[in-house]
C-alpha cells in the first residue's frame, strides 16, 4: 500500500482571506480552531482530509502549501529520501498529544511533511484541538 497524504497546511500573509478563498472555492468547511489567528480546513470527502490555514512565521519567505505524507518509519524514511537527494529539515518531533512529525525538502528544495503512524492521527491530534479549545 502507498503513504496516504493525510494533512495540508497553507501558510501565507492573511489566513483569514485565505480561508474564505478555499471554503467558498470548494466547498470546504471551516470548523473553530483554537488559535484565533488560523482555521481549520474540512475537504468533505470520505475520511474527511483536514488541513490548516495559518500567517507566516517569523523567517518565512513565502506563502506554501506543505503537504504532509504518513509514513510507518520516519526515521528510515528520512535516511530513504537523503540517499536520494532530499535533505531533513530540523529532527523529527513528537508533537504534544499528537504524533511524531518531521519535514523534508525534495532536491529542488520543496518541503514536505511527514507524520509517523502509529500514535495519534493529525485528524485525531485536530479533533482533541477542537474539543478542548486548547494546542
């Protein structure tokens, strides 16, 4: 079986734009998110993919859309995609109530996400955000 893409972030300069470009575009739903400055993405498919619209972070260059990929192994997978030219960006990390992330950039310098099965799912990691109101 392949590695399922499981979660979208699109970072750019007015989230809140964004987020009403996505939602009237497609269809998209927008439940609250606990950070009053970024929104929940619904698709509305069959295992509904969620994904995230939040402002840039200090030292971004740029609005992006990451895509992030879910992988049995991050470690062996990280190794996987330097032998082929990739490289890591920051070490993996075990998000709080959630599960073990890592990103990497392909050899033309595209990041992607990648998130460790086996603990909590982004979509389970999103749905205790939303019952609880807190990150």
């Amino acid at each position: 079986m392949g590695n399922p893409i499981v979660h979208f972030s699109i970072v750019g300069r007015d989230p809140g734009a964004l987020t009403r470009f996505y939602t009237e575009a497609f269809g998209w739903a927008s439940p609250p998110h606990p950070d009053p400055v970024s929104a929940f993405l619904q698709t509305g498919v069959a295992g509904d993919l969620t994904g995230v619209v939040k402002p840039e972070e200090l030292g971004d260059a740029a609005p992006r859309v990451t895509l992030w990929v879910e992988v049995a192994d991050i470690d062996a997978v990280l190794r996987r995609i330097e032998a082929l030219g990739g490289t890591a960006v920051g070490a993996p990390t075990a998000l709080r109530r959630g599960p073990r992330v890592a990103r990497f950039a392909d050899p033309e310098g595209n990041v992607v996400g990648l998130v460790e099965a086996g603990r909590a799912t982004f979509q389970e990691f999103q749905a205790q955000l939303t019952r609880r109101g807190t990150p």
